[in-house]
C-alpha cells in the first residue's frame, strides 16, 4: 500500500482565495485535502483494510499475465533473473507487508481518535 503527497492549486472555502493544497492518496484514492495557508483539512473516508486487500487480490491476479509478458518479451532475461528474484521475494513481501500494517494501523487509530 503506497502512500503518496503532491500539492496542487486548488481554491481554499475557508481562504477564499486559491492556494496549494496538500493532496494525500492511499493508492490510488484521495485521503485527504490539506490547505497550506489555514491549515484546514478535508478527511475523505476510505476503508484502509479494503483497499490493502484489492491491491493484494489485483497483484495475485495479475502475476500469470505478467510473467507470461515477461517471457514472451525476453526468455533469457527471465530465466537468468528468476533465481535472484526468487531469493529477494520473501525480503520484499515482507517489507510491502509492513508498510502497509503502518498504514492500516495509522489510519484505523485516526478512524477510531475521530468517533
């Protein structure tokens, strides 16, 4: 699960004026509009554990069509690769994993502070 930051120009209600903005996205959904000059915060409600499992669920989905694109593209480059990438899997699924339980768990304790 990826969380991403990028400003914008966008017009601030409370300002009324426009100004940059703080987008954060989980994935690809937007959490959360930031005004830069008042400090104002738009909270977007997303279900955090929904979003990790979809990612989990297109990344499993989508590896035979990788794989197989992988190797229509260059066989040899694929065989010569797979040892390597077959000892680093564990090492990055297991950062991937912790990452995202980051998110969940800052995200559920916000959901849960907010009530």
């Amino acid at each position: 699960m990826k969380i991403k930051k990028m400003e914008a120009g966008l017009y601030c209600l409370h300002c009324q004026e426009e100004v940059d903005h703080e987008i954060t996205y989980i994935n690809s959904q937007i959490k959360s509009i930031r005004c830069m000059q008042c400090n104002k915060t738009k909270e977007l409600n997303i279900d955090v554990k929904k979003e990790f499992y979809k990612e989990i669920v297109e990344r499993i989905a989508t590896k035979p069509t990788r794989m197989t694109e992988e190797y229509r593209k260059d066989l040899s480059h694929l065989l010569f690769s797979l040892p390597f990438r077959a000892i680093k899997k564990p090492y990055r699924l297991l950062k991937d994993v912790n990452s995202s339980r980051k998110v969940i768990r800052y995200y559920t304790k916000k959901k849960g502070i907010e009530k």
